[in-house]
C-alpha cells in the first residue's frame, strides 16, 4: 500500500467526521419540525442520487 493512500484515507476519514459532529451539533439546536423537513429532503435527495448512479451502470 503507498503512502499517498494512506494519508488520503485519514484525511477523508477526518472529513467525514468533522462533518458528522458539526452536523450532530448544528441540528441539535434546530426544532423538530426542522429536523423532519431536512430528514424528509435527504432521503428525497439520496432516491434521486440512487437513480441516476441505478441508470448508469445500465
């Protein structure tokens, strides 16, 4: 394994992370109203992105 894989998979682990916690804290302070909304939207969202990667590998 080299090297450069290495350090691109800490430092994508450590985005996905840093976007997870500041996620986790900018959504604890929405209401709940909100949270369904935005819930609502990313399930709607990744459908849409499932579809389109379902048509090309067809």
């Amino acid at each position: 394994m080299k090297v450069e894989n290495i350090f691109y998979t800490i430092g994508v682990l450590f985005i996905i992370s840093s976007v997870v916690y500041f996620t986790n804290e900018f959504i604890a302070d929405l209401s709940d109203p909100v949270k369904l909304t935005l819930l609502i939207v990313a399930i709607i969202a990744s459908a849409i992105i499932a579809e389109l990667f379902r048509k090309v590998n067809k």
